[in-house]
C-alpha cells in the first residue's frame, strides 16, 4: 500500500469511527507505519470526523517531527510500543463509551479487564491487561506500554481508555470495534450469570488468533 493510500484508509476508517460514536471531539489517535523508520499520526486535537490527508502528521520512529501537522503528544506511546511490538503495524487509542466506563471502574484485574466470555474478544484481544493512572502527556504511560508491549495486543489505560495494536491499521480498528463491543456486553451482563469460557479453550483460542 503505497503513502497516499495508508493516508487515505486512515481517514476514511477514523471518520467511520467517529459517525458510529467510537470517538467524540478531539479524543484520541491512529497512527500507522509507513516503514520501519516512519508512522503517520493524527495531528495534535484533530477529530476523527475532520481529519485531512494533507495534514496529518509524520514522525520518525524516535519521535522527530518530520511533516504535516503538529504530532499528538500521545504519539510518545504508539511509538513506545512499535519499538517493542514488531507485529504491530497500526495502532488506535480511543476514548470510546464502554471502554473508558470499565476503565473508571475500581477493582480490575490487572491482568486481564475482562474475563473472556465471548472467542472472538479472545481470538482478536487476547487478554486486556491495565495500566495505573497518569496524567495524559506523562512519559510513564510510555514506559508502562513498552513493558506490556511484547506480550499484548491491547492494553486499557485508567480513568482513560483504550489502546489497541493491529498488524494492519484495518486490523487495528476491527480488534479495537470487537473490544468496546465486549465491554458493552459486559455492562449489560452485569449482575448476571455469565457463561464464561473454560480456560482450556481460552488457551485453545489464543493460538488460533485472527
């Protein structure tokens, strides 16, 4: 896919998200890798829903504005985790409804926000580990990612919302629609009974992936 492509997808799937109200204002970022040296970002403030191919931002791999406008200053953390997730190609943070709810909530397991109950939050998260509160901007976010970066997809920030890797940016989008999914079924579950998956077909279904 050549630069004006990736440009192109980019801005059509975050004005996707946004009609469909996975992102609100100017919340959140995308950003895709162009080759092993660069990724193209929103822009610092842009609105999924207003974005323009001209405009957006390139970085190179060690944060260095190369073009566009300028770069979010959460551009530190995707960057943080290309450099530690070679698998991962695109990634989107979203400040999306039920996701950034779970990530309000006292009590989360650390190591997995949501006990797997459907296979396709397995097959396309994995497990959704969480990162203690810090202030946006704050370099410890980054530090914390790059740490959990090699062992996880998908990683939920407190009080802030998700993060999520992908090997394509389309890739990327899908796993963070299939996530905000689960988090919905698993407010509306609330209370109940839940059916959830047997650990052996848990470890079954991390294998297969998508």
């Amino acid at each position: 896919m050549t630069e004006l492509q990736q440009r192109v997808q980019l801005v059509e799937l975050a004005k996707s998200m946004f009609e469909r109200g996975y992102a609100t204002g100017g919340a959140g970022n995308i950003s895709v890798k162009l080759d092993e040296q660069r990724v193209l970002t929103t822009p610092t403030g842009s609105s999924f829903g207003r974005l323009d191919i001209d405009t957006l931002s390139v970085v190179d791999i060690a944060g260095k504005h190369l073009s566009g406008d300028k770069p979010s200053k959460e551009a530190s953390f995707h960057l943080a985790i290309y450099q530690r997730r070679p698998q991962a190609k695109a990634i989107v943070h979203l400040h999306s409804t039920y996701l950034t709810a779970l990530s309000c909530l006292q009590g989360l397991d650390k190591n997995n926000a949501i006990k797997p109950f459907t296979p396709y939050y397995v097959m396309r998260v994995g497990n959704l580990p969480v990162v203690d509160y810090f202030n946006p901007g704050d370099s410890q976010i980054a530090e914390h990612l790059a740490e959990l970066a090699p062992h996880h997809r998908a990683f939920l920030l407190a009080n802030h919302g998700p993060v999520v890797t992908g090997s394509s940016l389309l890739d990327a989008v899908d796993n963070a629609e299939e996530l905000e999914e689960t988090a919905k079924l698993r407010f509306i579950l609330d209370g109940m009974n839940i059916a959830y998956i047997p650990s052996s077909d848990v470890q079954i279904l991390r294998k297969k992936g998508i």
